[in-house]
C-alpha cells in the first residue's frame, strides 16, 4: 500500500447486484451503467471491465471529460456512451466524431451539433431531453417544434437515438403526484415526437428508484446508478420493496471495502489534550492509534470526536479533531494494536460493519454525497 488507503471493489457482488436489476427488467429494456463521478467513487476504470464483463453495453457519463475516460477505458466496440450533461463546443465536437451519443437541451446547442456534424460529415447521436416537471434541463414542450424541424430538414445530420427525463424524486411517496405527472406529460411528448416524424431509438426516464417505484418507467432502457454499486437509493425503498417479500433479506450487496493502516500507536496520560487544541481531555490513561486519513482523503473533519473505524475486529472512536493527512482513534479497550494493523472506514472486519450509510448517518450525508466525495486519488483494486 503506496498510498495511505485502498478502495477494494469486489466484482463478485457487483455481478450479484446486476443480476437482481436484472431480474427487475421487463423483457427487451437495455441497462444503462451511469458511472458519472467515478462511478459513484467505485472509480470508472475499476467499474466500467466489470460492467462489461457482465454483458452492460452502454454507459451515462456526466460530461465530455468522463466520457472520454470511458471511451479510452470500453473494450466491446459495441459499446455506446451518453453524456447526459456538459459538453463544450471541442466536447461536442469530439462526440459526434466518436459516435458518442448526448443529450441536448437548448437549441443552440442543436444547431452547433448541426454545424459540426455537417463538416464532419457525420449523424450526431442525440437524445433529446424534455422538460416534464423537474424544471432543471430540458426542453420546453413549447420549443419543441423548431427542435422537431432542424431535425427534419437535417435528417443526414441527425439521428435521434432516444428522448429523456429525469424523475424529481422518485424515492420518495411524498413526491408521487409530481413524478406520475410526468410520466404521463412523457407520453403525450412522445405522441408529439410521432406526429412529428420522429421516432426515437429509445425512450428513457427511470433511475434506480423509478426502477423499483414505477416499473411502468422502464420504457426501452433504463439508466441504472445507485443500485448496481449495492445501495437502495433511499430506505423508504428498501422498505417499500421489502415489506412485499417474504425473504427479508437485502438482494444488494455493497461492493465497496474502505481501508487503512495503523501508523503509530502509543500512550496517552489521563489529563492530557489529544491532537489540536483542547476538544478531547483524556479521562483516564489511553492507548491512541494515529492512522493517516484525514480530511484530505474523505473523511470529513465534521467526524472528529464522533467518527468511528474497525480496528481488531472492534468499533472504535476517533477522538480529537480529525487533521488534513492523520487522525487517532482510542484503542485503549483493545489488547493489542500495533503499527500496520489493518483499519476499516467502510466495510467489514470480524463481526463488525461500517456501512457507507452509517459513515454518512455520522455525518449526515447522503449514500450518493459520501461515495462520490471518496478522492480519485485513493488506489482501487478489483478483488
Ligand atoms: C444520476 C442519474 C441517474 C442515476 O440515478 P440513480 O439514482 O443513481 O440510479 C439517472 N438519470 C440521470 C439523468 C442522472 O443524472
């Protein structure tokens, strides 16, 4: 271990994972591997051999700068990518170039695909991106027809391969009316797109919740993140969906292990401050472990005094304010600890678990805001 920690991912339970949103699917309707942000912090270069290995042929990205991460990483030629959000005008120009598909949301972003594709001598793959009560990107349905007709009168130039929305919150009951609302102003949209001439490859809308939620939104693909890393999107989800079983075991399975080193141990006498300033007085004498992850490597300062890691199978506490590169924990109740023990910040050892949804509860963050906050720099291996 080079670097201070390693990020293992075990490909084992990510196929189990696709397998069960697999069995979700209705018959026909084609996965797509959203591997945006590094891939949730799993890390893309780990994420995307493993999701093609188990057969995934397409693959949403964020922007220009991941998509092209993900096109130097594919092995299968077949392999398509979908940007779903930024693209400078050289990005637009890559993509089209590439045959990477993205989706558009403003006419002028339209018209400068149009003026590429035409030098280029190409169709540019497109999916076009309506507005249906999210009210983030998209399409009004309103400036659809001048959309609809730069298509038309470019048909060389443009080949829509699917239409797009994105739920506001599928996860939760609470926003039902609003998401079913948008189904259905969806597929009067897409009447539109046939009225028009335009048939798109592929109509898509659901994530990971929808999937779950609102099986009718699966359509002809589904643009899956979240549930393939091993994590329900929200507990009311998972409880949604476990109450109706009668196994009451969770069919995910976290792929991710966090882990570390014991740096230095040594004793600590009662009365003594431990680490900056005075936010922990020792009330007896300690044995402290420093262990070096701090805040620069994604463990929030915000979990300093209240944090906690497995060490020798046991839960400890980080005591003191977590620092830029190191932090300690109390390892007095262990009998022993020594340098290069091996420490888990996510994950399991003996008995003991550390769940990213209990790392985030310390420091109330969303499973999706603490995985895509772990550093790219941290090494991971597929084990
Ligand atoms: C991130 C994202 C998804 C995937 O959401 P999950 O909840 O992780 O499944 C789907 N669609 C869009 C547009 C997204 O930005």
């Amino acid at each position: 271990m080079e670097g201070t920690s390693i990020i293992e991912i075990n490909k084992l339970k990510y196929f189990e994972n696709l397998q069960f949103i697999r069995s979700k699917l209705h018959k026909g309707v084609r996965i797509s591997s959203v591997v945006k942000s590094n891939a949730y912090g799993h890390g893309i270069e780990q994420i995307v051999p493993l999701s093609e290995e188990a057969g995934i042929d397409h693959f949403s990205v964020f922007c220009g700068r991941e998509a092209k991460l993900v096109y130097t990483i594919k092995r299968n030629p077949d392999t398509d990518i979908m940007v779903m959000g930024w693209l400078s005008s050289p990005g637009i120009k890559w993509a089209i170039e590439k045959g990477v598909e993205f989706f558009v949301f403003e006419y002028s972003v339209l018209k400068e695909t149009l003026k590429n594709a035409k030098k280029l001598k190409k169709k540019a793959k497109i999916h076009i991106e309506v507005e249906t009560g999210l009210n983030r990107t998209g399409f009004d349905i309103n400036d659809l027809n001048k959309v609809f007709k730069l298509i038309n009168d470019n048909k060389n130039n443009f080949l829509v391969k699917g239409m797009a929305t994105h739920y506001s919150g599928s996860e939760s009951i609470a926003n039902h009316v609003r998401v079913r609302r948008q189904t259905k102003k969806f597929n009067k949209i897409y009447q539109l797109f046939l009225k028009n001439n335009i048939q798109p490859e592929y109509r898509h809308i659901a994530c990971s919740a929808a999937l779950i939620n609102y099986p009718e939104s699966q359509m002809d693909m589904v643009r899956i993140g979240i549930m393939q890393y091993g994590f329900w999107p929200s507990i009311e989800t998972f409880i949604g969906y476990i109450q109706q079983r009668t196994d009451k075991t969770d069919p995910l399975k976290r792929i991710l292990t966090w882990k570390t080193k014991v740096m230095s141990v040594k004793k600590v006498k009662m009365g003594e401050f431990i680490s900056y300033g005075s936010s922990y007085l020792a009330q007896e004498n300690k044995t402290i472990a420093v262990i070096p992850i701090g805040y620069s490597q994604g463990f929030g300062r915000n979990l300093s005094n209240f944090g906690k890691v497995i060490v020798g199978g046991e839960l400890v506490k980080v005591i003191g304010l977590v620092n830029m590169n190191m932090l300690i924990i109390d390892v007095t109740s262990l009998s022993s600890v020594k340098r290069g023990d091996e420490v888990v910040l996510i994950g399991k050892q003996g008995i003991s678990e550390i769940s990213v949804s209990s790392f985030s509860d310390m420091s109330d963050m969303l499973n999706y805001e603490s995985l895509t906050r772990l550093p790219k720099n941290i090494k991971r291996k597929v084990v």
